[in-house]
C-alpha cells in the first residue's frame, strides 16, 4: 500500500510538472501585468457605430445612457443603435428620449441573433457610413473619454481593438454591490487584460475578447455581412477562436475603459459563469477542427504561438483534472484504509489535501499578481483586498462543477437566461 501511495503521488507531480511546463508561455504574460501602455493619438476623426443589445434591460441601462452623454468625443462622429426584441419594450421610449436609433430584432434568443439584425440593418442602409463598430453591453458604463480612446486605439490599424475592463462596483451605486461575490468575479478581468491581453498585444498574439468593450473595423463587418457568430451562447468566444482561424489582428488598448457590472449575488454569478464556460467549451468543439485542420500541413511558430493563446484554458482544465482525480482517489482510499483499520489512512488523507491544495496554488499565483497590478483601481480596504487574495482561489474552485456541466450537460446550451441586475442609477 505504501508503494502504492508514493506511485500515485510520483505520477501526479510528473504530469502536474509537465502541465506547467506547457503552460509556461502563458506565465509569461504575467511578468507583464505592472507594465503600462502609451497614449496613442489617431489623428483621423473615425466613424463610429455603438451598438447596445439590450433586451428587457430599461431598468438597468440609464447609466450607460449618461456615461454616453459625457462622452468627450464629438457627438456628430458616432451614432447609437439599441436593440430590443419588441416595440413594446419600454427601452425603446428611453432610447429615443436620448436621441439615440432603436432597433427591433424580434425572436432572438441570444446576444449574437440581436448583434446581426443590427449589423444587417445598418448594412442595407449604408454599408459604408461607419469606419468601426463598438459593442456595449446595456448594463456597463463608460469611461468619459471612452470613444475618444477607442479611436485613438484604432491608429494601429488592427481588426479588432479591446478596452480594459474595470469594475463598475467599485465606482457605481453603494457597499452594497461590492460583496466578495462580486469582487471575486472581477478579478477575471484584470487576468485577461493585465496578465494576458498586455502581453499578447506587445506579441502579436489573440487579445482574449468579452461581449462588450470592444470595436471592429468596418471592412470586416462588410466581410462577414453581419455577425456571424450565433452557434452558441458565448459570441465573444467564437470571434476569439475565429481570430485564430482567419487571422484577424487583435489588439488591447488600456486607456479605452469600460465598467462591468459584476452581480452582487453567488447564485446568478454562477448562472453567467455557467453560461460562459458553456459557450467556451461549444466554441472549443466548433472551431477547434478547422484550427487544426488548417495548420495540419505545417504551421509557423506564430501561428502555432496564436493557437496556443487561445486555446492555453485547456491546460488549466488538465491541471485541475489531474489534481482533482489524484485527490478523490487519496479520498477513497483513506476512507478504505481507514474501514480497515490501516495506519496509512492519514498518508492517503495527506495526499487528498495535496491534491485540494495543488488547485489553491494553481490559482492564487494569478490571483496575487492581478491583485497586485491592479491595486490601485480596487477600491477595498487593505484588510478586504487581502481578503480578496485568499477567497479568490476558493471562489474560483466553483468553476469545477461549472464545468462539469459544461462539458456533460445538454440543458440550456443554446438558450440565453436573463441576469438580475444591481442597483446602479445614480451613476458615480
């Protein structure tokens, strides 16, 4: 039995060592997380469509629509188109109040469906009216100077620009919306950008990009004659993996900023994190095929490095898997061993928390580096951002069973669930 045990733990180290091997490129983007982008200028005056999905989102959209008017960028050069599933939707009254172009998509059942009626639209009328297009989720804000970064980003002649994304908690509404729920959930943010987005831009490689915050050029909306994007939930991840597969340039802009509501509730954090990690692994099965396909017949190393960027989550599922079964095996036997009356049940014990702890470690390291880079722009105490570090790790382990269901699951993969909402009307 003693064998036994030191085997199990041989071969989880020997594969948890290569794991973070293959990994390690995407550390690398870590190391990057306290550097800082210049300001760019643009000096061409760009075009600008923003485009709001905003299906049964009166109640939440106000600020948005106040951030919107403060924009410092001029308002003759952008235009905004809200789009709901009926008339009847009271945004629509709201959206011409602003001044602002409702768009009707009827019978849609995910973001994607709403982003094409819209796209469509604008493309009947005048293809060539807007030089980009900015999607805006209807619960975000943004930064004042927002559409005069995004332009400013745009001078790099890249496909697709994304923003940072920022914590609308921390800015909008009370205490109330900042429960540890809600802080541990933003942190995902600062893990895209700072350790990823920052790193890949200086690289050439895929920004990892959400459903909001971000900007296409206008030819490639042309090109693909809409949005393209509607096999499952998650519309931001099939663009990702389509940047891989058509060679669209990505690219990250840290003084473009927009703030996420993040939901002050674990139940419908899990709700999003579920639908999310649904949409990840749908996209993975959809586009992975012709990624590889495509480089079956010989890849450059950039090429190979931009499908790695994409696709690194599947080593972290491999890392966690291998804990995770090392540990429940360690369970099994401590409680056989235990049955029998074995010394060694508490060596099998000890191997269990090794493989919990294994997972704790796999992410508090990402956690204290996000943490740390983004230190300044987490307005909790000093005691609730070291709280923040260590319930991280915990708060991420949730995304195991998330997971799980993603992967096995066959209910709700191509449906989307409305989110309860904070209370944020007062704006800042």
């Amino acid at each position: 039995m003693e064998i036994l045990l030191y085997c199990l733990f041989a071969i989880f180290c020997g594969v948890s060592l290569i794991g973070i091997i293959l990994y390690f490129p995407r550390i690398k983007c870590y190391f990057y997380a306290f550097g800082h982008q210049e300001k760019l200028h643009n000096p061409k005056k760009n075009r600008l469509a923003i485009i709001v999905p905003a299906k049964n989102e009166s109640e939440s959209i106000t600020p948005l629509f106040d951030s919107l008017d403060r924009q410092t960028y001029a308002k003759e050069l952008y235009d905004v188109y809200v789009v709901v599933d009926s008339k009847t939707d009271p945004t629509v009254a709201m959206t011409e109040q602003r001044g602002h172009t409702s768009v009707v998509v009827e019978g849609q059942t995910k973001k994607g469906d709403a982003l094409d009626g819209c796209l469509k639209r604008i493309l009947a009328e005048d293809a060539y009216k807007y030089d980009a297009y900015i999607v805006i989720d209807a619960d975000t804000v943004l930064d004042d100077a927002y559409l005069e970064e995004m332009n400013n980003g745009m001078v790099k002649d890249t496909e697709i620009v994304v923003s940072k994304k920022r914590v609308k908690n921390y800015y909008f509404g009370d205490k109330s919306t900042r429960t540890l729920s809600a802080c541990c959930n933003g942190i995902i943010w600062t893990l895209m950008d700072n350790l990823g987005n920052y790193y890949k831009t200086k690289h050439g490689y895929p920004c990892f990009i959400v459903g909001t915050g971000f900007l296409m050029r206008a030819d490639l909306v042309r090109k693909n004659g809409g949005w393209p994007y509607q096999s499952t939930l998650t519309e931001d991840v099939e663009l990702l993996m389509d940047t891989v597969l058509s060679g669209y340039v990505t690219s990250y802009y840290e003084h473009a900023i927009v703030y996420m509501e993040e939901a002050t509730k674990l139940s419908v954090t899990n709700t999003r994190r579920q639908r999310w990690m649904t949409g990840v692994v749908d996209s993975d099965r959809l586009y992975m095929p012709k990624i590889n396909a495509k480089q079956k017949n010989g890849a450059s190393k950039t090429e190979r490095m931009k499908r790695y960027h994409a696709t690194s989550l599947n080593i972290v599922y491999a890392l966690v898997g291998t804990a995770l079964v090392y540990s429940a095996i360690n369970l099994l036997l401590a409680a056989v061993l235990a049955v029998l009356a074995h010394p060694l049940w508490w060596w099998a014990l000890i191997g269990w928390g090794i493989g919990l702890g294994a997972i704790y470690v796999y992410f508090l390291v990402p956690t204290l580096f996000a943490v740390f880079s983004d230190w300044k722009v987490i307005k909790l105490s000093f005691m609730g951002k070291i709280l923040l570090i260590f319930a991280h790790p915990i708060y991420y382990m949730g995304y195991i069973p998330v997971m799980r269901r993603a992967l096995f699951s066959k209910k709700n993969r191509h449906t989307w669930v409305a989110i309860d909402r904070g209370n944020f009307t007062e704006g800042r």
